[in-house]
C-alpha cells in the first residue's frame, strides 16, 4: 500500500518547510518537492495547514521504569502507541532500575 501526503509542512532536524512525503508500506519513500511528480500511489493525504513527523526518535524513554517501589506510568504497548501518533516511530528505553 501506498500513500502521498501531500500540502503539508514536514519538520525534520533542520526545520520546518513544504514537502510532500510519499510512503510504501511501513517505510518513508521520499520527500519530495511540493507537487513533484511520483508514481501513482494509492491513497492521497491532504495535510495542508498541518505538520508533518515523518519519523523521530526518542532516545530517551523509561517504560515499565521501576523506582521507589513502584513503576512509571506507561507499559511498553501503551508509551509506545502514544509515541506513535506523535510521530515518533523508534523509542531507546532506559528502564534500568534505580536504587
């Protein structure tokens, strides 16, 4: 499956800027230019007047964290669905046990 989405602002490590993001799969294709040609997809997006996160990092999570007896918040399904609508598609969790 594919999709384009398309008239949005794609924010990456060096700024924001107008970029259309074509996807396959699971897997982040191109960023591509405003209205750039691409191969037929199926499945158009329109982002205009939104952001958007193709792929961040969080390299600093603690799921399932135990500390003083108890444990953080999040379960690794719930912190990382919750990452995922935020745009963030790898997490490196830090869950080491602090005494």
């Amino acid at each position: 499956m594919s999709i384009l989405i398309t008239g949005g602002t794609v924010v990456s490590a060096t700024g924001p800027f107008p970029a259309d993001v074509l996807v396959s799969g699971e897997r982040i294709e191109a960023v591509l230019a405003p209205g750039a040609a691409h191969p037929e997809v199926d499945t158009v997006l329109d982002a205009t007047g939104k952001y958007v996160l193709p792929g961040g990092i969080d390299a600093h999570t603690h799921m399932e964290m135990p500390f003083g007896g108890t444990f953080s918040h999040d379960t690794f399904e719930t912190g990382t669905t919750a990452a995922a609508w935020g745009g963030t598609t790898t997490i490196v969790d830090r869950s080491e046990e602090h005494t």
